[in-house]
C-alpha cells in the first residue's frame, strides 16, 4: 500500500477514530486503525466491538492495499508533523510516513498488523435511515443526556431513551430524581423505528463528528443505532432494558404556577451556592406572592439570602431542592422566562419554558430538615 496525502486530512480522521478503538493495548487488533487504499480513496475504521466508525477522504493512490496500525500512537505522530502533502507506505509489516516532496525533513516508521485480521464493521440497509437537522437534534442531546443515570446497577437509565410518538422524535432521560423529557417536530418526515436506549458516549462521538449544521442521517435496527454525516458513519450498540414508563412521571394538572426571570434564577442560584453546605448542597425557595427569595443553610462559611420578582399568587410556601441539580435544567431552558409548575411543595415539579415549548424538566425537591 502506497499513497500521497494531506497530512491535515488524515490527521483529522486518525483523531476522531481513536476516540472508536480500544486505544491502551497496542497488541489488540481493536487497538488499530485499519487504512484502506483504493480508487484514489483513504477509507478509515475502526471499532472496540461495541462501537464503530468509517469514514473516506480522498488521496492519491500508487499502490492499493490495506493495513492497521495502533491508532493512539499513530494519531500523536500524525498531530507533530508540518501540514504538507505526506507520502505513506506500507511494506514488510512498518508504515512509513515522510514529506512527499522528497525533502527528507522527516521520516517516521509504525509496526502495522496485516488487514485481515481487522474485525467486519456493523451496517444497516440505506432504507432504514431517516435524514433531520444536526442543529435540533443535537439540542435535544444537550438538553437530556445531563440527566442520564450513573450508577449501573439501573443500566437501563444510563442512557438517553428515544421514539417517535404522535409524529414528533422524543428523547428522555432520568435518573430517578429528575427526568429531561424533549418532544420535536422536524420538518423532515420521520419513519417508524423501534424505541431505544442510547448510550451517551455515542450522542457525545455523534456531536464530536458533526458541525451542528445542515442534515444527517440517522438508522436503528435491532441492538445498533447508526448515524451518517459527511463522509462519515459510525454505530454504537443499544443499551438492553425497558425503559421507565416516563409519561407516568410527567405530573399533569398541576395547581401552582410560578414565573420568573430565567436571568435572575442563574443569578440567585450562582450567589446562594456559595455558601450551601457541601454534602447536602442545600438551597431552599420561599414563594410567597409576586416574589421569590432563594436561600442557603447557616454553614460554618455564613448565610445568604436573594429576593427575585415572580408572577405567582398561590399559598406561600418553602421548597427545597440540591443546588446541583437545579443548576442544569435552568441552564437548558431557552428562554427569557421560566415556569415551576406543582401541586405540593413535596412533590414532583415541572420546570418549562415561559411560553411553553417542546421541553420540560421533572425535579423531586428535598426532603425539608427534620420532616
């Protein structure tokens, strides 16, 4: 195998594959990138059995052929040399890599594993895959994947939960003490597939490959979720389980309505976190009509307190909530105005937009100090 290329373009493509392979055993087949030249075409793989990806640039080919090699290091080598036309070579189990030019600057030599035994990538018929807008599903990534579970002993809540319903793609994701929940219209029609759990390294590689614009394509078939942009396709295998029945947490004809500025709750929560108490991370919401006044426990550092403007005329009443976990959600809402929404100062809230969109947020509050 022999061939001439950009060194920026291979660089870019060797870096995003390192991010699919094993990456730490250099003897491990998973470990490699596999490069295959042909046509005047440079197609990249690689894979660590439960991830894959593929992508194609365009080269001059002199010999064809194919090869891997440790893709970590291979990467690091590629980001140290001058952004010129490169000369590759593969011969007698090394890939050399030097100027085309023949200037001779520099020269590199990589022991390489032969082609064949490079595991077969996962793929899905062309029918199966849908085309919607990079911008808007990478916005419901953002505004869900936060609030994924951690703890495998619920596998099944550790990933972002997608499927069409009535029309609109919905992604959700909870961890049992919030759920992020985002249902949206594309204007590009959206077939019927079969629900799934998605883990959320994938929707992390899926944004890493993109630019946040124009369309991609996207497929699921039984345990695997696909995605095409560009040049570029990679796959992940689907997290087994049922999903929590998430509708059933969405509470609905809730009796209490508060508004208020979504610049000022940053401003609030940013001041009053200061102070709160590290482990329980603490804050308590007073609403009484037309205002809100966040506040901290008395801690060892002192105590503070902030009044806001709201639109809210129910009983007065003090909620308390982890500082963290309030933070993110009111982060996501784009919005001048945001809206809580609940019944009881002890049970589920829901956090939306103000007007309304196409995304809500579900918060238990804290259980209140010696209740």
């Amino acid at each position: 195998m022999k061939f001439i290329c950009q060194a920026s373009l291979l660089r870019q493509e060797i870096e995003l594959a390192n991010s699919f392979s094993s990456s730490k055993n250099s003897l491990s087949i998973l470990s490699n990138v596999l490069l295959e030249a042909g046509g005047d075409i440079l197609t990249v793989k690689a894979t660590d059995q439960n991830i894959g990806f593929s992508s194609q640039i365009n080269i001059s080919v002199i010999v064809p052929g194919a090869t891997t090699v440790f893709c970590e290091k291979f990467s690091q080598l590629l980001k140290n040399i001058p952004d010129e036309e490169i000369l590759v070579e593969e011969k007698e189990g090394n890939l050399t890599i030097e100027p085309a030019d023949e200037s001779g600057s520099f020269r590199i030599s990589i022991r390489t594993i032969e082609a064949s035994k490079f595991p077969s990538l996962n793929s899905i018929d062309d029918s199966l895959y849908f085309s919607i807008t990079q911008r808007d599903y990478f916005d419901m990534i953002d505004k869900t994947s936060f609030a994924v579970a951690s703890d495998d002993s619920r596998h099944f809540l550790t990933g972002v939960y997608m499927e069409k319903k009535n029309g609109n793609l919905v992604m959700v994701a909870t961890d049992g003490k919030r759920m992020a929940y985002v249902s949206r219209h594309f204007e590009q029609e959206i077939p019927d597939f079969p629900a799934s759990i998605i883990t959320v390294k994938f929707l992390s590689l899926l944004k890493s490959i993109g630019s946040g614009e124009g369309l991609f394509s996207i497929g699921v078939k039984e345990g695997y979720i696909f995605a095409r942009i560009g040049n570029r396709t990679i796959y992940s295998s689907l997290i087994q389980g049922t999903y929590a029945a998430y509708e059933k947490v969405i509470p609905h004809n809730l009796e209490n309505t508060c508004v208020m500025k979504k610049e000022d709750v940053e401003k609030a929560i940013s001041l009053i976190s200061i102070l709160v108490e590290n482990k329980s991370k603490r804050i308590f919401l007073d609403l009484t009509e037309n205002k809100v006044t966040f506040s901290g426990e008395n801690t060892e550092f002192g105590e503070s307190h902030q009044e806001i403007p709201a639109s809210y005329s129910g009983p007065d009443v003090r909620i308390s909530f982890n500082c963290m976990l309030l933070v993110s959600p009111i982060k996501k809402i784009n919005s001048d105005y945001i809206k809580i929404m609940f019944t009881k100062p002890s049970s589920a809230m829901v956090f939306t937009s103000d007007p309304e969109k196409d995304y809500l947020f579900v918060l238990m509050p804290m259980q209140m100090p010696n209740s």
